[in-house]
C-alpha cells in the first residue's frame, strides 16, 4: 500500500484521509492549526460528519494514521499528497489560492 499525505483536515482532508487509512494506507495527515491537530490525535474530529469520529478511531486503533503541524516532513516521506485546503471565491469571482 502507498504512504499518502493529506494537507488540510477540513471536511475534505480528513474524510479522505481516515477512508485512506481504513482502505490500507499508511496515511499523514497535516494541518496548520496544532488545535485541530491535537484534538484529532486524541480520536476528535473539528466538525461532525455521520460515522466521522468511529471510522476515526478505528483507523487510528489500525496504526495507519497520523496528524501532524509539520507538512514538510509528512510530504518528504509520502508517495503521494492530496492537497485538501480551502480555495474560496474574491468577490469578483476570482479563486484565492493563498492557502496552496
């Protein structure tokens, strides 16, 4: 299996990355907020999503997930990243892609 790494644990990141690791991957994910970092290391998601926090700790029981605040080190070691950070609209329309 791949060593993934996940940057970003909002809804997308994190669904993804728990659904990573319950497939088999070894999976990092990374956020820039240490709050939401610490919280997911103790089995607690910053949004409810139906299943989120079971599927969660059962990844986290299988090994296979990891969060950290340092992206530079889970991108080194991974085979493949997915870049799950926001991308909101300008009011002119325009996508704002400071966060990438």
């Amino acid at each position: 299996m791949a060593r993934l790494c996940v940057v970003g644990t909002g809804h997308v990141g994190l669904v993804y990355g728990v659904a990573f690791a319950l497939a088999g991957h070894d999976v990092h994910c990374t956020d820039v907020d240490s709050r939401i970092v610490e919280n997911l290391k103790r089995g607690r998601p910053s949004f409810f999503e139906p299943g989120l926090e079971d599927a969660l700790l059962k990844a986290q029981r299988s090994g296979r997930i990891a969060f950290s605040t340092d992206t530079t080190a889970s991108v080194q070691d991974s085979d493949v990243v997915f870049l799950c950070v926001p991308t909101p609209s300008h009011p002119n329309g325009s996508i704002d892609l400071s966060y990438v």
